[in-house]
C-alpha cells in the first residue's frame, strides 16, 4: 500500500514538472511571437498571388465527433524584378489560386515575408491565459512550493543564528594555554583543597545532632 501511495504521489510530481514546462513553453512562445510581430511593422505590404492551397483537419476536439479544417496558402511577390515566396499560417478560410493577398517582406532582407499585417493581439492573450493556467496547476502539483518553503525557513533559520552573540564567559582559554603549567597548576591544586574547620568551630553543632 505504502509503494502504491508513493508510486502515485511520484506520478502527480512529474506531471506537475511537465505542466509546468509546457505552460511556461507556451507563455514563452506567445510573448515571442507577438514580440517578432511587433519587429515587423516596419515591413513594406506588397501584393502576392496565391500559388497553392492545402489543407489540415484538426481533430483534438471529440465533441459530438466534430473536427475542424485550416487552409495553408503558398504565394509568390516580386520586388526590384526578383521573385520570392513564402507561406501562410493556418486559416480558417482559403483564397483561390491566382487571388491577389497582401504580405508584408523585410526591405533589408526580401526573402523574409509574413501574412501577418499586424500584431495578432488575441493569440497573445489565449496563449498568455492558457499557459498560465497550465503554469499555476503544475506548479502546485511538482512540489516546487513545497521546495521554496523549506529553502526559505532554512534561510532564516541561519540568518537567526548569525544574529545571536555568542555568550562572552570571561574565560580566555587562549591566554590561560600560554601561561607555563609550573604557574596555574599549583594555583588550581591549591584552590581545590578545602580547609580543615578549627574544632571548636564543629563543637557546637555537636549538641545539635543529639550526641550531647
């Protein structure tokens, strides 16, 4: 039964560990891909003619068996009598072949072009808000509160100790170890020896005891 427990909170720990990779991943690549959008407003719009559509289904939803179907586009543009082409994202709906579409390209580098007109804002968002989520379930599930916690009190616990003086006792063990032995010990045999009490100084406690 013990094992089992352990097998199971073993398994909770590494899905935490991988939740938490793949929500940080996507917060990452949403902040990315906004951010290499957002490099690219100063990209010249160029007409493009579509020269090729495909097709993807998407079947990760099984509600009511239902799927849905994105359209890839490649396109071709010219600039200064070259000839470049590059591809479209997925997209709901497709254009004909031959239809005129707008793309931006890269002024230094030509060959560089995007379908992307601006900064898609929404994605950002989704993908911020799903990896997030992903992120926060994860890192309660991998024990890495857990770890924080326990590094944290023993953080403090140091830092209490390094706080409190050390108790000064008055005894320089260093000193007294320089001092010849021919000098403290006679000293500390001498304190060590009681002296004998005069008798008549015992006498009177004598009665007292019941032997008067």
């Amino acid at each position: 039964m013990w094992k089992q427990n352990r097998s199971l909170f073993a398994y909770f720990r590494f899905m935490g560990l991988v939740m938490l990779i793949v929500g940080i991943g996507l917060i990452v690549d949403g902040i990315g891909d906004y951010a290499d959008q957002s490099h690219q407003k100063d990209w010249i719009s160029i007409e493009a003619t579509v020269t090729d559509v495909s097709s993807e289904e998407d079947t990760s939803s099984t509600l009511h068996s239902s799927h849905s179907t994105y359209y890839i586009m490649a396109y071709e543009y010219a600039v200064d009598g070259e000839t470049y082409t590059g591809r479209t994202g997925r997209m709901s709906s497709p254009h004909l072949i031959g239809t005129a579409i707008t793309v931006k390209y890269n002024p230094e580098m030509p060959e560089e072009n995007t379908a992307i007109l601006s900064p898609n804002t929404h994605d950002l968002v989704v993908l911020l808000i799903l990896g997030t989520a992903i992120a926060v379930v994860g890192f309660f599930l991998s024990g890495v509160l857990e770890l924080l916690r326990s590094l944290l009190r023993r953080t403090h616990t140091e830092e209490l100790k390094k706080s409190v003086p050390e108790t000064d006792t008055g005894f320089d063990s260093t000193a007294i170890a320089k001092i010849p032995a021919k000098q403290w010990v006679p000293r500390l045999a001498a304190s060590c020896v009681r002296r004998p009490r005069p008798f008549r100084e015992i006498l009177p406690h004598v009665g007292s005891c019941g032997l008067g």
